[in-house]
C-alpha cells in the first residue's frame, strides 16, 4: 500500500496535505509514504522533517501511489500522472464542476470529496469544513482588525479613552463562533445574527448579543443536518432591514453565510456599505461563491466610500501550518477507515455511509448521487 503526498498545483495554496505526524501513523499502519519533494515548505514543513518521519521524498510521486491525497482537486493536466484505479482524497469543490468531476471517472479514479463528509458524531473528526471554518472564523477578526485604524479593545489613557470596537457577525457557523470568540476576545463589542434558532444560545454563551427577526419562520429555518435553509423573499426583506438599522452602528462587520450547492446569500446591500462610517471594514468569507457582500472583490480589498471590503481568498490557507495540521488528521481519520489493520491494505466498505457520502467517482463514473447525469440518476 503506497500512499503519496502530492504538491499542489496551484500556487497560491500553501497548505499541505499530510504532516511528520500522520506520515509516522500511516507508516504504523503499513504503509509506504512518499511526499512531493518541496510539498510542505509553505507550512513550515521541510522534507527533511518528512523524511525523518519515515516518509521518500519524490518529485513524480503519484504514478505509483495507491492513494493520494492532496489539498484541492487534482488539475486536468495532472489526470495523466495517476494510475488507473488509484483513490484520490481531497476537498473536491464538486457543486457546479460535474465536468472536472466527469474528467476523474474518464481517468479511472476513486475520488472522495473530503467537504462532503456526513455531519454525524462518527465523522466528527474528519470534518474539513469544521477544522478549516474555524480557523478562517480566527482569521477573519485578525485580518479585520489589521484593516481597522483603531484599536479593538477599550483603553482609558491619561489621554483620553478609545472606544470599544463595534463587531457584526453575520452566520453563526463554525466560522462565525469562532469569530465571535476571537472579537470577544480582543475587547470588542460583539453581536451576531443567523437564520437558525439554535444558534442564539450558542451566540449567548460567548458573550455576544443575538440579532434577528424572530417570527415562526424563523424557528423553522434549519435543516436536519444543521444547515441553514434558503428563507422566503419575506423574511430576507424583514431580516434585511433590521439588519440595515443595525450596521450602520458597526466598525466591523465578518460575513460567514454559505448554503451548499448555492451562490452565498446577498446580505450587505451597497446601501448598507454606504451606511457605514468611513474607515470600517467588512470581511466577506463567503466570496469565493459570489459573496455576501455586494462591492465585494475575491482576492482583494475594495475601498468604497471610504469603507474597506476585504475578499480574501482562502481565508483558512492564510494560517498554512494549522490548518495543514488539522487538515491532515482530518484526511488520516478518514483513511484510516478505509484501510484493513491486519492485511495492511486498502479495503473501502462501499455500504459504509462514511463513504457513500464522500465518493464521487468509481469504476469510471460519477456514483455521487448529488452530481450524477440526470439520466444516470
């Protein structure tokens, strides 16, 4: 069983996909480990350490690997370089790229979509959305308080008393509770607000005060498997305004709201950003898919009216060694149930519902129900 550690072919992603760490518990499994020669010096991880965790160092790693696992989906032009069969484990990005999805089955890949993960107890520790959206959550309030010309906490000098910032939460994920806990954290002045009852108590506990419109759609807003559900045009437009009233009191405002499978919601109008004194920031952590913010740019920082909007694109990635570190005890987690301990070789129960959640393609063609052809399915 021959696992391999691929590079990235994307640039500007510094995350790695397996530390010394995981390397020593797949070789305790039986395993050869082979890391991509320079794989993990965005992470601070040398190949030295790699090798002195008992793993080869290589530069065509993934012809002869049995598994590879890798940050982002393979690119089209690395199809070529696995062999036939090989199980590919990475954050897939398959909502809206059937055809990338359709490329890997032609290739004749088992592919596993670690963002797909069931959200029961079992899964936990895979849970890539998790251990990433929470570091992004941490990042975000960092990033913002960079942008910010002023300080976060309250200070009483001799020379007069800064305020306390005033910080927004909007979505009260992992990303968000986390940003609450770090805002909270700094000294700022913390409310939240999302469309899932659950969450006020959670936004309560970490010392944050709750903002939202709480009728009955409202208390029926979340799905069995704790996802925010889409809301009525009525509710969006009730929501929104007293959300308008709100923002226009904020120095710092960190947008989390993603739906799977969907654009993100709009939920900062350019109305609402010209609102908004000059100098305050919006983080917008959902711009990879669309935006929560309109006047929101990926990759960039916009300046509007004097309000910065900051579209950084992946926001976890910008702390590459934790969230390599949690990303790779995710991915071992995972691998971990797909291998037979006392035959030391891979052997995938397709009745488990861990993989049935996750697999994408097999025996060249796409079994994930979610994104099989229409005809198919």
């Amino acid at each position: 069983m021959r696992i391999a550690i691929a590079a990235e072919a994307d640039v500007a992603e510094p995350r790695v996909a397996a530390t010394p760490e995981t390397v020593k518990k797949f070789k305790a499994l039986g395993a050869e480990v082979v890391v991509a020669r320079g794989a993990g010096l965005a992470s601070g991880i040398s190949d030295a350490d790699y090798q002195a965790a008992g793993a080869e160092i290589g530069d065509d790693v993934s012809k002869t690997a049995d598994l590879v696992l890798k940050v982002r989906r393979p690119a089209p032009n690395e199809l070529s370089n696995y062999k036939n069969g090989a199980l590919i484990v990475a954050i897939m990005d398959p909502y809206g790229n059937e055809a990338a999805l359709k490329q890997m089955a032609d290739a004749g890949l088992v592919a596993f979509a670690m963002e797909l993960m069931p959200r029961i107890t079992r899964a936990q520790s895979m849970d890539v959305l998790s251990s990433q959206a929470n570091l992004a959550g941490y990042r975000a309030v960092i990033d913002a308080a960079g942008e910010y010309g002023r300080a976060l906490p309250m200070m009483m000098t001799a020379a007069g008393t800064v305020p306390a910032a005033k910080v927004f939460i909007m979505g009260v994920g992992v990303a968000g509770l986390q940003a609450i806990a770090t805002a909270r954290r700094l000294g700022g002045i913390v409310t939240a607000t999302d469309v899932r009852p659950a969450t006020k108590e959670q936004v309560e506990s970490l010392g944050a005060k709750f903002l939202a419109v709480e009728d009955d759609e409202f208390k029926n807003a979340q799905t069995a498997g704790g996802y925010a559900k889409e809301m009525s045009k009525e509710y969006q437009a009730k929501q929104a305004a007293l959300v308008a009233e709100h923002i226009k009191k904020q120095d710092i405002v960190i947008t989390t709201a993603l739906i799977p499978g969907r654009p993100a919601p709009r939920l900062i109008s350019k109305e609402m950003v010209a609102s908004m004194r000059p100098g305050s920031v919006i983080i917008d952590l959902a711009v990879e898919r669309g935006g929560n913010v309109e006047g929101a740019k990926p990759g960039t920082v916009a300046v509007v009216g004097g309000v910065r909007i900051v579209g950084h694109l992946n926001v976890a990635g910008r702390l590459p060694a934790s969230a390599s570190a949690l990303y790779a005890k995710n991915l071992y987690t995972f691998v971990e149930t797909l291998i037979d301990k006392k035959e030391k070789k891979l052997a995938i129960n397709w009745d488990d519902e861990i993989v049935k959640g996750t697999a994408l393609t097999r025996d060249g063609a796409i079994i994930h129900p979610n994104f099989m052809p229409k005809t198919a399915a």
